[in-house]
C-alpha cells in the first residue's frame, strides 16, 4: 500500500525478501575532494561527470578552483578523459548534452553558462543577463535550446546557440528560488519552485505560457521541490527536499492554479534520526521512478503508475551524499553521484519479488520544515527587484542606533513581561547519542534549515554543535506560526566576529526577525530580502565558552528579547523592544555567525505560540 502524502504519512516500509534476486549496487572513486553532482550521457552511452570541488553552502569560495568535468565509459566504467576547466571559468554543477555531443553546464559562482566541446577540447561561456541569478540545473530542447533554472532569483531563462542571445522568464513569486527544470516530448518546459513559502510546479509552454500547479493547497513547511522529471507517459515527477517524498502530477488532470491530478508518496526510511533531503530523481524506460535522499544515504525506485512498493537501496559508502546526480541511462542502469564520498555509484536493476510490506516505527508526525533551496539555506542575498546585495554579517548591515533607557528595561517604556505564550509547538532537549548532523528534535520534529544539510552541524555530548563554520546557519523546528516566543540555551567559544541567537517569523536565510549576542550588546535585528536593518538593541557584555539564556517574543508587530545567564534568576523586564510589521508568520528557530574557528553549543531549545 502507497499512502497519499496529502491524507497520511506512509505507516509502512518495505524490505526485500530473503529470496529476491539482489540487484548490482557499486561505486568507485573520482578523485577525492572533487565533489561530484550532476551527471549526463552522450549519443555513445559515456557518462559524464561534474565535478564542481567544492558544496555551495550557498556559495562556493572564489578561492576555489574552476573544477573538472570527467567523462567515463558506462560498460567498464573507466575514465575515458578529465577535462579541467579554464582559470577564468567556475565551477560546473549540472551538465546537459546536445544533439551535436557539446556539453552544457552551468556555474552559479560565475552566473554563467559554459560549454564544453569534446571534437575540439575548446569551451565557451556567457554571461546571464540577470546579475546573481545563480544558473542551477539545465536541460536541453529539441530546437537545441538550453533552458535553465535561476536558483539565486524568481526566473528561468533559454539560450539559443544559433544567435547567442538569452530570454528570461520571471515567476509571478519574487522568491520562488526555481530549482530543477526538463524538458517533456512536446518542448514543454517544467520546472520547481523550490521555496517552501511557494512550493509551485512551474510550465512554460512551448507556446509562451507560464502557468503554475500546486503541490497542496496551501504551501507547506519542508515542502521544496528540488529535481524534476517526465515519465515514458508525459506525467511530471519531482523530489521534495525535506518533506521525505516524491511528487506526480498526472498531465491530463492537472489544471493551472489547482493542485489538481498531484499525488504525493512518502517512501520507508532506513535510518530513523539520519533526516530527509529528497533531492536526484529520473525515470527508466520501463517506468520506474529513481530517486535519492542524501541524508538517509540511499537511493530509492518506484512505479510511475503511482501504485506499489518502494525499493530501497543503501549507499556502498557509508555517509556519501547521494544527491543530485540521479540519472539513468538508455540500458535502465541508474547512475548516482556520491557528493562527500567522492564516487560514482550505479545500480544495474535485477528481477525481483515485489517488496513485502512490514511495520515501520517512523513517528507520523508533520512534515519536517526545511528553509528553501538544493543548497543549505540562504541563497546569495537579494534586494526587492531581484538583483543581489552584499550580504552583511555580524551586528548587520547598519550602524547600531543605541536604544536608551528610560525603565529599568532600557526599552524605552519599562514594560513588564506579559504573560508568555503557552502552547508549546517545539523543542528539543538535545539528549541524543552523537551523530552528523542535528537529525530529530526530541519532540519527534526534524530540524530544517541548514541543521539536516551541512556539516557544520552535529550532536555531541548532548549538546547542539556548530562548527567549521565561516558565514551564518540557520535552525529551524516546528510548524509555521504568527505569534510566537523562543527560549534557548547556548554558548559560543569566541565572540569575534560572530554571534548567537533565535529567529521569529522565519521564512528562509534572506527572511526574518532574529535576536541574539555577539559578546557586546543583545540585538534585534530584520533582514529583508538579504538586507538586514537593526531595530534595537542593548548593552549585553557577555562571555565566551559560558551559557546563557535568550527570550525572544513577537506579538503581532511587538518584538521584545532579553537574555541573562544561565543559572541566575531570569530578567523580570524586557531589554530590547521594538516594533515592526514586515512579516506576519514564519518559523520558529536558531540562527549563529560561526567563523573563525568558533564553536557554537545549544543546550536546550522551546518555542511557544499563542
């Protein structure tokens, strides 16, 4: 039985019986530190391989060399060739073939397309018109046009190779973040708006008409679409991040601003406290539908007429990525990359007996919240018309303007604490073994954010770690909510050039209230569209390596924080308050500077809503 994300979590997961034929899984090296990600076959059956070298966490460094892109034979899986590319290029992600054998590939870092002709070993770029957009995946038409996703923006775009000249097509959602795109049998374009506060199925129709399908009726936290696909049918499938699922939208049912002819299906989890980042998907010939979950490590089939079982498939590698280079070849066998492995994986599928269904102890709870975009968090900040800002760390972008105390307070009014919201919608206790990543909150939620996505995140001795760090991480725990409060407990190794604090009304990186300490002063801070403006703030000196407490509150456009350290009695007054009515709902969590070697630690973690 296959369970309808939109009516209940699947209660059930399926293993193989002993009997069944085991298919080939394998994989091999490419190079350690290459990063591997997207992948593409040519005319002869080769596959090819980019090999970026670094994870954006949402950007790579421009220290960071341009990358590789290597082409393999698919039968002995030897390296035919390693192409390096150019000093002045960036590095590649995703790869598309055309029908003259050039490869395609987009570099975010360089907000550029490149080309690649293996005839000549000659290569090409060009510049999107839109500064920033940040090319992600591509796909190619059957005029030869290569359509790509603006991941850093609200657009897609084509290039046409015959006049070089690029058409972009925005979304009606400043913030929609597209994802992946394909390209159907009728040049129709599909592609993923990978914003949980947008959550859209996008078409632009080879006849020039965009039009958008939902996903569910209203969008919903951890709900990003990530890759997409067209099944031997014509029915679009797609990957959705963290809600631990794959989506259909049946074409002949589907109506534009509906969620009309869409199926959602929750496949079992192998690990229960590893998260869930659905994210590669492709579709063999026979209707099998390929998928990959980079936190439970594995790769996952399923048939494209919506009923059946599962198949789950364990990574070789233990802790290997599996991501975005889900792919299948014209003979069905399935290639993936394994980005922090450093493989190449395949699967050559064998008959088998179907699954048999057994009980699955996962927890149905809500569908995790996640911040949107493939890449960990915030994408390179932008201002209202799209176009992208520096991204201010620290205290902000702003000068501090000094809040004075007239009330013991040093808010202005001396207001006293009203009384506390009492409904409590997340928490965690951190009391977990030690594990990558922050996993499930001992409420049974996940984390979303970049807590289940970059490596900088772990649980150790009971304690929340951030570490390795060098920009800003975001953690974020239960439903969506308007009025709501955060209380922590924390420690930061070293304040120089770093902070710690709590998020309210939090939509994704570039979107939020936030309230924390950076060792001088307690700060209430906006960020907008990826520019922050400081609305109060308070004199807070304050310790590294020592615990305190943060309370942050919102109250319509009320926003009020103190802090004080751990053990002594807390506050009877609010230190900062301030009033704003930028946003009115979001998500409840944590958000810490971490660079320079420091090491941020949280103890313990609860939001309230009224």
């Amino acid at each position: 039985m296959v369970a309808l994300i939109s009516v209940v979590l699947m209660s059930i997961s399926y293993i193989l019986p002993a009997q069944a034929a085991a298919p080939a899984v394998t994989d091999f090296s490419v190079q350690v530190g290459t990063n591997p990600w997207g992948t593409a076959f040519d005319q002869a059956g080769h596959v090819w391989v980019a090999l970026p070298g670094c994870d954006p966490t949402p950007t790579c460094s421009t220290t960071v060399p341009p990358g590789k892109i290597n082409v393999y034979d698919a039968k002995t899986q030897a390296l035919l060739r390693s192409y390096t590319l150019p000093v002045n290029y960036a590095q590649a992600f995703f790869l598309a073939v055309d029908a003259q054998g050039n490869v395609w590939f987009a570099m975010p870092m360089a907000n550029a397309l490149g080309v690649l002709h293996p005839q000549t070993g000659l290569y090409q770029q060009w510049q999107v018109p839109t500064a920033g957009a940040g090319p992600w995946d591509l796909a190619v038409d059957a005029q030869g046009k290569i359509w790509f996703t603006e991941h850093y923006s609200n657009k897609i775009g084509s290039f046409d190779p015959q006049t070089q000249k690029f058409v972009e097509i925005a979304t009606p959602a400043i913030n929609s973040v597209p994802y992946g795109i394909a390209v159907d049998a009728a040049d129709n374009v599909w592609f993923t708006e990978n914003n949980d506060a947008v959550g859209l199925i996008g078409e632009y129709t080879a006849h020039g008409q965009l039009q958008e399908y939902k996903v569910r009726v209203a969008p919903a936290s951890g709900l990003t679409p990530h890759l997409i696909a067209v099944d031997p049918t014509g029915n679009i499938w797609w990957s959705e991040g963290f809600a631990g699922a794959i989506g259909r939208l049946q074409v002949s049912a589907a109506r534009p601003g509906t969620n009309n002819g869409v199926s959602e299906y929750v496949y079992p989890r192998p690990c229960q406290v590893c998260g869930v980042h659905t994210s590669g998907i492709s579709v063999d010939r026979n209707g099998l539908v390929w998928f990959a979950d980079s936190l439970q490590n594995m790769v996952g089939s399923f048939p494209s007429t919506g009923s059946g079982a599962f198949t789950i498939y364990n990574s070789p590698t233990a802790n290997s990525h599996i991501h975005d280079g889900v792919n299948v070849d014209a003979q069905n066998t399935v290639w993936f990359t394994e980005e922090f492995g450093n493989n190449l994986g395949r699967i050559v599928p064998a008959s088998s007996q179907p699954p048999v269904p057994i009980n699955d102890p996962l927890p149905t709870v809500s569908p995790p919240v996640l911040e949107p975009g493939h890449t960990p968090t915030s994408t390179p900040p932008v201002n209202q018309t799209g176009t992208p800002t520096s991204s201010p760390a620290g205290n902000g972008g702003v000068p501090p303007v000094h809040v004075p105390p007239t009330g013991t307070d040093g808010s202005g009014s001396g207001d006293h604490l009203p009384p506390m919201p009492t409904r409590l919608i997340a928490q965690d206790t951190f009391q977990h073994h030690d594990h990558p990543f922050w996993g499930r909150a001992s409420d049974g939620h996940a984390w979303g954010g970049d807590a289940n996505m970059i490596h900088t995140f772990s649980i150790n001795e009971q304690h929340g770690i951030v570490s390795h760090g060098g920009t800003n991480y975001s953690a974020v725990l239960g439903p969506a909510v308007a009025d709501a409060e955060v209380v922590f407990s924390g420690s930061i190794s070293a304040f120089k050039d770093t902070n710690i604090g709590a998020v309210l009304r939090w939509s994704d990186g570039n979107n939020w209230y936030k309230a924390y300490i950076d060792g001088e002063q307690l700060v209430v801070q906006k960020k907008l569209y990826g520019r922050t403006t400081i609305l109060g703030h308070y004199m807070f000196p304050a310790r590294a390596h020592h615990m305190y407490n943060l309370r942050f509150q919102v109250d319509g456009n009320v926003l009020r924080a103190r802090a004080w350290s751990t053990g002594s009695p807390e506050p009877s007054h609010w230190l900062v308050t301030a009033t704003d009515n930028t946003f009115k709902r979001g998500f409840c969590g944590l958000r810490m500077l971490v660079q320079n070697s420091a090491v941020a630690s949280i103890a313990s973690f609860k939001a309230f809503a009224k």
